[in-house]
C-alpha cells in the first residue's frame, strides 16, 4: 500500500507531534490524537462567512431534528406503556422530516414535490441567521454551540439510523415474497413491489442492509467515531434517496433528510481529510471543544441521560424488533395460521355459479382461474375482474396520477396492525397492506377465519377498497391435495369449487438454493 505524503500535525507554541498516515490509518489517527489530548495550535477566530454559514447551518438542525409535526406528540404523550412496540419505538426515532406543506401529487406523499418542505425550512434558516448576524456582533467563535448542536444531530440521526436498520437486520420491512406475488405478473406490480420482493427473496443480504444502516448508527453514538459514521449515513442514506425515486418506494424525502444531517455533522472536518488523503498535504487539526463537569452530580446526570437513551432505543428496541420477528408479530405478514398443509397453488378443476357448470374462460368474470393459500389465513384467487389497487406499501402510498382531490384513494394512513393488536383484535387485516397493497391485476386476496368444527371458512377481502366483500364457504377435504369450497361468494351467489393442488416450481426462489439446468 502507498504511504500518503501527508502527515498529521498537532501543534502549540513550543512543540510539534507528526505522525506519517496510510489512507486506512486516517480515522484511527485523527480518533486516537483527539482522545490523547494532544497539544494543538491557538484557535484563530472564525471569519465573518464561517459565523454566518453555522448561523445557518445551526438553525437548520435545529428545524430538521426537533419534530415540528403535531402528530408526532399526539402519539408520544399518547403512549401506552403497558403496551409499548416496537411500531412505537420506530415513530419515536425515525420520525418524518418537517411538513409544513404536504403536498398530494401524483408522487406520493413523499414524493419529488415534498423536497419544498426542506427548502422552505433552509429559507427560514438563512433568514434566520441573518437576523442573528445582525444582532451578533461582538461573538468571535461558537465551539459550545457547536458542540451541542452536534450532540442533537449526532443522537437524531443514529436512533433513526439504528431504528430502520433494526426493520432489515429482523427482516420484516422487505419480506420474503409470498406465493401470492410469485404468482402475479410483473407487469402488475408497482415498482416499490418488485423492488422489496427482489430484495426480500434474499435474507442474507436483507441482513446485510440492515446492518448497513445500524453500523453509522452506532458510530454516531460516541464521539470520537461520529465523523466515520456521519459520513457512512449520509452515504447509504443517499443510495436510498436514489434507490426510492428510481422504484417510487415513498421514502426518498425523508432518506434524503438523512443524509443532509450526516452530511452537516461530517462538514467540518471533510476538507482536512480530503486534502490528507487525496491532495497528500500536511493537516493541522485543532483541538475541538468539549465541555467538562466539575461537579459530581452533573457528570453522573449526563452519563445517566446517555445511558438511559442509548438503553431504550438501541438494545431495548432491538429486543423488541426481535420479538416481533421471532414470535409472529412481523408488521408486513399475518401471523393467524392459515388451514394446515394447504400452502400452495391449486388448479380449478371445477367452478359451478347457482349450480351452473362454468367452463374454463380467461374472461369470464366471475370463474376462478387459480387458487392460492398461504401458510396463514389467506386465500386469493384470479379472475377476470380488475380492482382499485390499494395504494398503501407497507407504510408509504403509491402514485396516483392525476386523482389529487380522489381523498378515498389517495389515502395515507399508516398500517393499523398496532392498534387492533392493542384493542385484542385480530391484527392480520392492519397487515395486509403489504400482502395486497401496490398489487393490480386479477387476484382477489380474501383474509379467512376457519371454523374447524363446522368446517366453515369466513372471508373477507383484504383490499381495503373492496373491504365489503364477504363470503362464507364450507370447505371439506376429500384428499390431501384437494379442496372443495361451497357456499355463498361475495355477489351473494352460490357456488361449488373444486381446487386441486399442483406441484409449482420457482427458479427465482431455487435458483437462489441450488444450481438448475436454464436450458
């Protein structure tokens, strides 16, 4: 590896320490020179641009970490404790950057027109340190403001950072696709869908991504690391903002937000780095601010505050993520077990409407073309009837184009599965805006409760646009591999369906697992 010709100098009045650096080294240097107090030049006084510009800056944080939405306290002071999960934990770290105008456009609620929100409050940050310059006068430096401003961008970014990575390291944000979207074309998933699925089929690097995310996090928590870490959010928070507007995946906004904080925190000494590292020039690096307590009991305050915070929202968070992921609480699939060993696609062997024989047509609009259970109570079939996609992915809304005043479908609720859990109703009809939303096309999904005494299935649809078709269907199971379904659908029609499962294979799962012959 080359040496860099640069070198490191940490300065006063009567000595001078330089140590030769390799490019990897930089970090470790520059963290354990600031930790061994090494002796550092006088600190000039900042010029008039650099007062002006963290006048700003100052502000900016200020309006980008102190939640500004009323939402967010209705659900902080709203909190039940005895209740508490880790969809709590979530809206309290990753809340949603300023709203100031939000903005319903054929993007979403995040979409390319919500960066006004940002801009607006930047505008206000200027013209805020303006006035501030205009009564600031006689300031020369802000090392304390500094110091603390950083603290409140360093703690905002790292609980959001480690609280959506925490979503992927228990793999519940993108999730493993089910039999339902294996069987649905591409051509009728939304981009986002395909986008999540993709990355879902893979749990490795579902993982790896969370991980992506909780490492800066972490960095961010300790000061000596918290360059590193600003820099590598404000990196991956980026390839996001990127990766959300190539798939309309609904976040970009707020993963640009990210990334702006990361950036700000890392600002100061990115230049320095830069002309060590790639300029190859000698670098003085002044001793940075850092207040200390004299008395006992302010330090023992800041080291409780510190470790309290860090306890609730990294390691009691994580347990509780990993509650939900490990017992059947995962906020994107149901989690009440469908029929047993019915998982699978099924041919329609025989449909009769009103004891009418229905022969096999692509357009009729009422026969079924297939069925599918899954490992829970969903059943979905295909027929030839489209239906109002629900817009809603997970969390975040879809486009629709030019339906700005549609409120019913430019709907942005956030999934309710919290809520009927708490209220000790079945949660599964809150999950299914990722099981059914971004989904167009012909498949119907149903959510089931099964009587298995009387052998009775109660269904309704999961589509929270159609949520007022039901059906009740006797089920009965002459062999394994066979379901006969009859009773009254969702047109109050009787009907008798013979469903016979069939043996599907998936290159996109087994190819994943095994090697196969493509041609």
């Amino acid at each position: 590896m080359k040496a860099v010709a640069g070198r490191l100098k940490f300065k006063n009045m009567s000595n001078t320490i330089t140590h030769p650096v390799l490019p990897a080294e930089v970090t470790t240097v520059i963290r354990e020179a600031a930790a061994n107090g090494a002796p550092v030049s006088p600190q000039a006084p900042w010029t008039h641009f650099q007062k002006i510009a963290f006048r700003i800056g100052c502000l900016y944080m200020l309006f980008l970490c102190i939640p500004t939405y009323p939402k967010f306290y209705e659900h902080l002071f709203g909190l039940q404790w005895s209740k508490i999960t880790y969809h709590d934990f979530q809206t309290i770290v990753a809340f949603w950057p300023p709203q100031i105008i939000l903005i319903e456009s054929e993007e979403g609620v995040f979409g390319l027109l919500n960066y006004i929100n940002l801009i607006l409050v930047f505008v206000a940050a200027v013209a805020g340190g303006l006035i501030w310059t205009a009564f600031d006068k006689k300031a020369v430096r802000y090392d304390k403001l500094y110091y603390w401003i950083l603290v409140l961008a360093r703690y905002r970014l790292a609980y959001g950072m480690i609280g959506w990575g925490l979503k992927k390291a228990f793999p519940m944000q993108m999730v493993y696709p089910t039999v339902g979207m294996l069987n649905t074309p591409f051509v009728d998933m939304a981009e986002k869908k395909l986008y999540w699925s993709h990355v879902g089929v893979s749990f490795g690097y579902t993982v790896f991504l969370g991980f992506a995310e909780i490492i800066p996090g972490l960095l961010l928590l300790h000061r000596k690391t918290a360059v590193l870490g600003a820099a590598l959010a404000a990196v991956v928070t980026f390839n996001i903002c990127i990766a959300n507007h190539a798939y309309d995946a609904g976040v970009a906004v707020p993963a640009a937000y990210f990334a702006i904080i990361g950036t700000f925190i890392a600002w100061y000494e990115l230049p320095k780095i830069w002309k060590l590292v790639v300029q190859e020039k000698d670098i003085t690096f002044a001793k940075r601010y850092y207040p200390v307590f004299k008395e006992r009991w302010k330090r023992n305050l800041r080291t409780g505050i510190k470790f309290t915070f860090n306890f609730i929202f990294v390691p009691l968070a994580a347990a509780m993520w990993a509650y939900g992921f490990f017992y059947g609480n995962n906020y994107n699939i149901p989690s009440t077990p469908g029929l047993p060993e019915t998982k699978g696609v099924y041919t329609v062997t025989e449909f009769r409407l009103n004891n009418r024989l229905l022969q096999y047509d692509p357009y009729d609009s009422v026969r079924w073309q297939d069925a599918i259970f899954e490992n829970w109570s969903t059943l979905s079939y295909r027929v030839n009837r489209g239906a109002i996609a629900d817009r809603m992915i997970g969390y975040s809304p879809l486009r629709v184009k030019d339906d700005k005043k549609n409120t019913r479908l430019n709907q942005v609720n956030t999934q309710d599965s919290d809520q009927l859990a708490k209220q000790k109703k079945n949660r599964d009809l809150g999950v299914t805006r990722w099981e059914v939303g971004g989904m167009a096309g012909d498949r119907r999904y149903f959510f089931y409760t099964a009587d298995t005494v009387k052998q009775v299935l109660y269904l309704q649809n999961k589509n929270k646009n159609h949520q007022d078709e039901t059906q009740v269907l006797h089920y009965s199971r002459p062999s394994p591999n066979r379901v006969i379904l009859t009773g009254i659908n969702e047109f109050s029609d009787s009907i008798y369906v013979v469903l016979d499962k069939f043996d599907k294979h998936y290159p996109l799962v087994e190819g994943r697992q095994t090697s196969i012959k493509a041609f």
